[in-house]
C-alpha cells in the first residue's frame, strides 16, 4: 500500500505527538503519587534513557526498512522457517486494548472543558464530588464523552494521518509546552514548590515495592509508545533521508520534559492546597481544576488552554494507537480505510463502555477482575505486561532475527560505530534481560 511519506519535521512531531499524550499528564503524575515519588522517577528515567531510547529506534528502524503494516514489516524479515515470528506483527491489537480506556479518559478531558466554561470547582471537597459523580455515578455522561472522542478520531483518521494531524501537532505541542511552563512560573512562588522538586527528584528508595518498578518500567514503555507499531508504521511513511537516532532522541526528549513539567505543576499546587498525591486516576482532574478557579478569568482561559492541549495531546495519541489496526485491514484484508476506521472504532467504543460499567457504583460488582475494577485492570495489564511483550519481541527481532548488516546500513549514517555498537548491545541483551526480569516480578513477586 503506498502513502504519504512525513516531512523530517512533520515525523518527529507526530511521533511526538504520539509519544506525548495522556500517559505524560493525566497518568505520569498520578502513578508517582501512587508509588511514592522520587525513587520511581528514577527508575522510571533509567528505563526511558537505557531502554526506551534503544526501543525506539528498533522500532523506527523496522518501521523505515519494512514500509508497511506491522505484520508484513515482521514478515519481511522474519526467517522463513521460523513462522511464528512472522505473527508477533500482531501486536498491534494492544493499541486497540489500550483505546478501550484512553478514549473514556479523552472523554473526561471533554466534560472538563465544559466545565471550564460553566464554572470548574473552587475547593478540594467540591473537586473531588464532582469527578467521583463523574467517574462512579454518570455512566452516560462518560459513554457521549466517549463516542465523542470516538468520533473525532475516527474523522481524522479517515483523512489519512498527515492531513491534518502534523499541523494541529505543530500549534499544539508548543502551546502545550508553554501553558506548563506558564503554571510552573506561577507555582515557584509557592512554598510547596520545593517539596514538589523533592517529592519528584529525591528519591527514597525504601518507598520503592517490586510493584513500583514493575509500574515504572511499564509505565516508560507506555509514555514512549514503545512496543505496539505505532512509531514503526509512522516510521514506515519516512522519506529515505531521514536521521532515525536523532528523532529517537527528540521524541524521548519532548515526552520526558513534558512529563516531569506536568508533574512539578502538579505537585506543587496539590501540596499548596492540602490534596494527597495518591489520588489514582482522578489526580489531575481535582487538583488543577481548583488552581484554575483561584486564578480568576485567567484561569477560565488557562483551564481552557490547558484542557484543550491535554486534549489534543490525547487525540494524536489516539490516533497512532488506532492506525496500526486501520493499516493493517487495509494492506492485508484490502479493507477500504472507512470500513477498517469503522470496525476498529467500534471495537474499542463498545469494549470502552464496559471499561466506564466497571467503575460505575452500580455496576461494578459484575466488572471486577480479582481486586481491581476492569478498568484498572486493563491498565495494569497493559503497563506491565503487554506493552513489555511487544517490546521484548521488538528487541530480539532486530537483534537476533534480522541480519545484522541491514540493521547497520540503515543507521550507519545516522551514529558512529561506537553507539551503534552500544545500541546494539542494549537491544541484544540489556533491553531482553530487563523486560525478563520484569516479567518474573510481575508474576512470581
Ligand atoms: N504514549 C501515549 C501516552 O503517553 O499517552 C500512549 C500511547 C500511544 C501508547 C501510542 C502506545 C502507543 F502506541
């Protein structure tokens, strides 16, 4: 199937704009509170640097070298007696796991915008009322906010990912950046502000459980959009020349600064106003909605600003976690892309329902999965195991089963020997044995 190749710019802002999304603002704050601040941060930027970085270029690298879906870039160079290689291109199912819940999420971020022009609440108590009506008494509010973000996705996706996805990404990333930096200038004048650099970056490393490191290696895969094809069918629409080590780098980057930014914005004003960090998944919707409101009509405008770049910020993830599938129906089954959107949106709209049943008061007990509400249980599923599994196969495909002369023409250009040996190295052997070690803590521990 031939489409249409990104500008140099054009790729790295929409694999930023993939990479970039609700796991660096709504989820990254709120599994820190969780899991104790400072000592999973670290772990957490061990992984992305260590890891992550080198996942993401394996996964560009197949992506640029196949040109195509998921699947037929792992058949491509899939040794032809080992078939069952050839069926790790399936991976990309998980993106339309991971829908199911980021979609209801994006739908929250609907309703808050909403609120932002009909009056955000001014204290804790009232915040907390309003998105504990949300997430556990109105499953209709949440299923409309749901369709909606169904529906936008859908649109844009019908349109192909460069028409109108790379300009949105060119406008909103940077506002994005800019609204943070703006609440951070704002947020340094509180006392809290240091105790939120120290709740973030002094890390207290008895605060750190085996769960913790499972959540924080899981959750770097997450943020990166390590592990489902995503970054590797954007890749697979590169032009020749582009420099992949270098839009590894970027992508990383962008999606590190934005989370820690997102983070120390939030702690700040969380611990100025008495919140507690372990909120869970309601965090950023109680504690920014109150600072907001203190700012007066500056704040409606800001909460607006900021609503609406978290929006978009999850909608052009959305994006790159529906296309793999569209892609896929389309080169393989011969789909038309209507017909492939259509199906693939349906899929995660109607799994996405149950997702909202499962946290709904009256519903839940039919939803459960052991402890956890289904919800949380997809999430957890995904973070610490089935984002991992597609970065293991990612990892010992380029490793092992390409050859390794294919693998160096493509990046001879873009980094000397020795980081490319490194690279190497890390792909062969460091990145396996973490996601192995991971696996046996997350089932044995
Ligand atoms: N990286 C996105 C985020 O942090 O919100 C989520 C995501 C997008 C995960 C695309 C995986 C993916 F393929």
């Amino acid at each position: 199937m031939q489409q249409a190749k990104f500008s140099r710019i054009g790729f790295v802002l929409s694999a930023a704009g993939a990479a970039v999304g609700l796991g660096n603002i709504w989820k990254f704050p709120y599994i820190t509170g969780l899991y104790g601040g400072g000592a999973f941060v670290m772990v957490y930027l061990v992984t992305i640097l260590f890891i992550g970085v080198s996942l993401l270029l394996a996964e560009m690298l197949m992506g640029k070298r196949g040109g195509s879906d998921v699947v037929s870039n792992f058949e491509k160079d899939a040794p032809s007696h080992k078939w069952a290689w050839a069926k790790a291109g399936y991976l990309f199912v998980i993106g339309l796991i991971i829908m199911t819940f980021y979609s209801v999420v994006i739908g929250w971020i609907f309703y808050y915008l909403y609120l932002a022009i009909t009056g955000l609440p001014t204290t804790l108590d009232q915040a907390q009322d309003i998105f504990n009506h949300l997430y556990h008494q109105s499953p209709w509010i949440q299923i409309i906010a749901h369709l909606v973000s169904v529906l936008i996705v859908g649109a844009i996706l019908v349109r192909g990912i460069k028409g109108g996805i790379e300009k949105f990404n060119l406008v909103l990333m940077p506002l994005l950046i800019l609204i943070l930096v703006g609440l951070m200038l704002y947020a340094m004048q509180f006392e809290s502000f240091s105790k939120a650099l120290s709740f973030l970056f002094m890390p207290d490393f008895s605060k750190l459980s085996a769960e913790a490191i499972i959540r924080a290696v899981g959750h770097s895969f997450f943020t990166l959009s390590i592990g489902i094809g995503s970054i590797m069918v954007y890749a697979a629409a590169l032009p020749k020349e582009s420099n992949l080590f270098s839009s590894a780098l970027w992508v990383a980057f962008l999606d590190t600064f934005i989370a820690l930014l997102a983070g120390i914005v939030i702690f700040s004003f969380l611990f100025q106003f008495g919140g507690e960090p372990a909120k869970g998944p309601g965090l950023v919707f109680m504690s920014l909605p109150i600072i907001f409101a203190k700012l007066g009509t500056v704040g409606t405008v800001v909460a607006l600003l900021f609503f609406l770049g978290m929006a978009f910020a999850g909608l052009t993830s959305a994006i790159s976690l529906v296309e793999p599938t569209v892609m896929y129906l389309e080169s393989r089954w011969g789909w038309r892309k209507s017909k492939a959107v259509f199906w693939s949106s349906f899929f995660y709209f109607a799994f996405g329902i149950l997702m909202i049943l499962s946290v709904t008061d009256t519903t839940q007990s039919y939803l459960m999965i052991g402890k956890k509400t289904l919800f949380d249980a997809v999430e957890f599923a995904v973070d610490s195991f089935l984002m991992p599994l597609g970065g293991i196969l990612i990892a010992i495909f380029v490793g092992y089963a390409m050859k390794k002369e294919d693998v160096r023409a493509i990046l001879s250009k873009d980094m000397g020997d020795t980081l490319f040996a490194v690279w190497y190295f890390s792909i062969r052997y460091i990145a396996p044995l973490a996601v192995l070690f991971l696996a046996y803590n997350a089932l044995f521990v």
